[in-house]
C-alpha cells in the first residue's frame, strides 16, 4: 500500500483521497525508513508538499538505489521545470500539483504497474543484495573479510552467493581461496552492451559448491580497460541470479570501488586499531557521507581486534561515530588459512573468528547461519534489524 511522507494532517487527508484505500502516513524521513524496512513489497512513497526539496531528493537518491522498485512521488503546490528535472535525477518517478488528485491517482497506479512487471508474475523475480567490502587502507583484512563473509552467506550453499574480485589490479581472492579461474571480469571488456546473466555465467569459477567468483584479471594493467559501465552492468545483472552479491574492493576510492559503492545495499567497513587506519576511515566515511553512500547501512568490522595496542574499542566507536558491528581478533590460524588457500569460515568453523563473520552474515540476512553445533532453531539470534526484502 502507497506510504505517504507528510507532517501536515490536513495535507494528508487531501494526499489519501486520491489513493487506494489502506494508505499509510508517516511524518518524518526517519519514519519512513522504518516502514520501508518492515514493508519488503511496498511500491511507491508519496513525498507530501510539506517535505523540503533538499529532503526528497535525497530520500529519491537513496531508494533509487537501495529500493528501485519502489517509485517516489513528489506532490509540490506548484512546480517548474527546473524542480522537475533536479527530481528526475534525482530518480522521482512523478511530480503531480497537489490539487490535482487525479494526476496522483494516476502516479500511484503507474507505481504499481511498474513493481509488478519488475517483480514478475507473484513476486517471482527477486533481486539479490549488494554487499561491498571496502576500507582505504591496504592489508586490514578486505579480502578475510570479502571471502569469510560470502562463504558464511552462501552457508553451505543454502543461499546462491557470488563473490567479485574489484581489486583490479592486485586481486588476491582466487588465491585466497585456491581457485585457478581460466575467466575474470577481464573477459567481459568490449561486450558492455551485452552484458547479462547467461553471459556472465561463462566468466565465473565456482568454489566447491557454495560459492562462485568473478576474478580479478591476472594482470594490473588491464584494470584500466574496466570501465564503471563494465561494472555496474555487472553487478546489476549479477543480482538478477543470486541471493547475495560479495565485492571485494581496492583501498581507495578509484571508479571501480565507487561503482560498486553505487550500487550497494549494504557495506562492511573494515577497520584497525592503528591511528592512520582509524584517521583514514573517518575521511572515508565523511567522503561516503557526502555522496549518501549505504546510509543507515554501513558496517564496521573491526579486525586485529586485540585489547593491547592501547585504542578501546569505545574509543574506535567514538572516533568514529559508529557502532562496531563485528570484531576479529589477530589470529594465527587465520593469517595460515589465508596461506593454505582454505578460508577460515570452512577450515576451523568452530573457531572465534569464524563465528564473527556467521555473525556479520546474520546482520545481512537477519537469518542465524549455521556454524558446528548450532542449529537455525536453537540459536534463536535473528535481530531482523536487516531484514529487508530483496526487492
Ligand atoms: N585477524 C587476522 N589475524 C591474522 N592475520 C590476518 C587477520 N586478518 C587478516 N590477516 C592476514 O593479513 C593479510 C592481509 O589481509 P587481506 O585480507 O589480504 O587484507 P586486504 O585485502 O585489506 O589487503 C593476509 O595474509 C591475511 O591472512
Ligand atoms: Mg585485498
């Protein structure tokens, strides 16, 4: 049912009018975010004439990417063509003069429309999460991350998981997981326009049973030859055939990690207890601020976790300004699964680190994975607080 954004009681009444019966109201953005998070199907926000511009282009801005099948609707008490295109681009589907009920009429059933065709008939076409790994420093344990995260996803292969090496130039998740890919992303450069699933398909290596991987190309210099078209046709089309999308990144903002940023849900932000790396995550997180990158969904996985370098924990959160989501502390036998191609998640399930990252996947998927002696009744852990639908 249509979710109307609009402080203004009055205003509401005249909005809910011309809707379908069952409209909701809410009055604020925040509020709005909250609905959307308990609504998976919903289809159109209606943005009420009281809600600022500057506010509902960036509520456009936002669900353009993390809800695209959920159509925006900008009621506005009079309008001219320079708001209706900084709202297009803003992605807002429709821009209809409040005292013209009908024109929103219409804008809602269009909404409609378009989220059933997108969706296909009862739902069936459901689009997989976009995961990005990213942290500006080199070394912090991106690529642990990237690999333990889509292995403890896919849980055994219950979930259809595809993890893509976008460190282009020093990809290391082949070798991190012993795969010797005869394709990477490589394959796809001068074929952008026909990029989809079944193309896609060709250039993957699978891992054992669980996962499969996009590669990074075998060599640096080809890394310029992957343009941001390259990749977001990728990811894009990538989502259509799984559940979850895993990117590993570089550290630092080059088109393919800002690409890949465009197109995230969710992002794992991995961090240190060193003073450079702590200082260069806070100006990252300022930069993913400013370009309203996974707001409300950025994770901070807090790596080398170890009590003794002298930064708490409490103080990482401060400097920080954010919770930490999932810690891990240094431990030998990660540093040797990484050597031994065997990612930790499947070599020692049972150890504390692997119960980290099961963890972080459960925050993703608002589902407990399953690790040795737990069961999906027993652990009962479900926070729900990401459980939103892949639509
Ligand atoms: N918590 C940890 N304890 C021990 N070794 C680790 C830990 N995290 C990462 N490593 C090791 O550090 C190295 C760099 O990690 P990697 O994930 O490749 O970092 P990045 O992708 O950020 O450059 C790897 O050899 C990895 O095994
Ligand atoms: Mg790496």
């Amino acid at each position: 049912m249509p979710v109307i954004v609009e402080p203004d009681s009055t205003a509401v009444a005249d909005l809910q009018r011309a809707q379908p019966a069952g409209s909701h109201a809410v009055g604020t953005e925040d509020r709005l975010t909250a609905w959307l998070d308990q609504h998976p199907d919903e289809y159109v926000v209606v943005l009420g004439p009281s809600i600022a511009l500057d506010a509902a282009v960036g509520v456009a801005e936002d669900l353009r990417i993390q809800r695209p099948t959920v159509s925006i609707v900008l009621v506005r008490d009079e309008f001219d063509t320079e708001l209706l295109t900084r709202a297009m681009h803003a992605g807002v589907r429709d821009v209809v003069r409040r005292d013209d009920e009908k024109a929103l009429t219409l804008a809602v059933e269009r909404a409609h429309q378009l989220h059933a065709a997108l969706r296909g008939p009862a739902g069936a076409r459901r689009l997989g999460r976009v995961v990005t790994v990213f942290s500006p420093k080199g070394g912090v344990g991106k690529t642990t991350a990237s690999v333990n995260l889509a292995l403890a996803l896919s849980d055994g292969g219950a979930r259809k998981v595809c993890l893509v090496d976008l460190d282009l130039a020093f990809g290391d998740v082949a070798i991190t997981m012993q795969l010797f890919p005869t394709h990477s992303i490589e394959h796809a450069v001068g074929s952008e326009s026909a990029i989809d699933l079944a193309m896609l398909e060709g250039l993957l290596t699978r891992h054992e049973d669980s996962l499969t991987v996009l590669a990074a190309p075998s060599h640096p210099d080809v890394r310029e030859r992957i343009t941001p078209a390259l990749i977001s046709r990728t990811l894009r089309a990538l989502r259509e055939g799984f559940d979850y999308v895993v990117v590993d990144t570089s550290p630092s903002f080059d088109d393919a990690t800002l690409t890949a940023l465009d197109e995230t849900d969710e992002c794992v932000v991995v961090a240190t207890l060193d003073v450079p790396t702590l200082k260069n995550v806070k100006v990252a997180l300022e930069t993913m601020d400013l370009l309203r990158i996974a707001r409300g969904h950025r994770h901070l996985l807090l790596n080398r976790a170890d009590d003794a370098v002298g930064i708490s924990v409490a103080k990482v959160e401060s400097i920080l300004g954010m919770p930490v989501a999932a810690r891990v502390t240094t431990a030998m036998e990660i540093a040797a699964s990484t050597n031994a191609g065997t990612p930790i998640v499947i070599g020692t399930p049972q150890h504390a680190a692997s119960q980290s990252f099961r963890d972080l996947a459960e925050l993703m998927t608002g589902q407990s994975v399953d690790g040795p002696g737990t069961s999906r009744a027993s652990t009962g852990r479900s926070r729900g607080l990401f459980r939103r639908g892949r639509n």
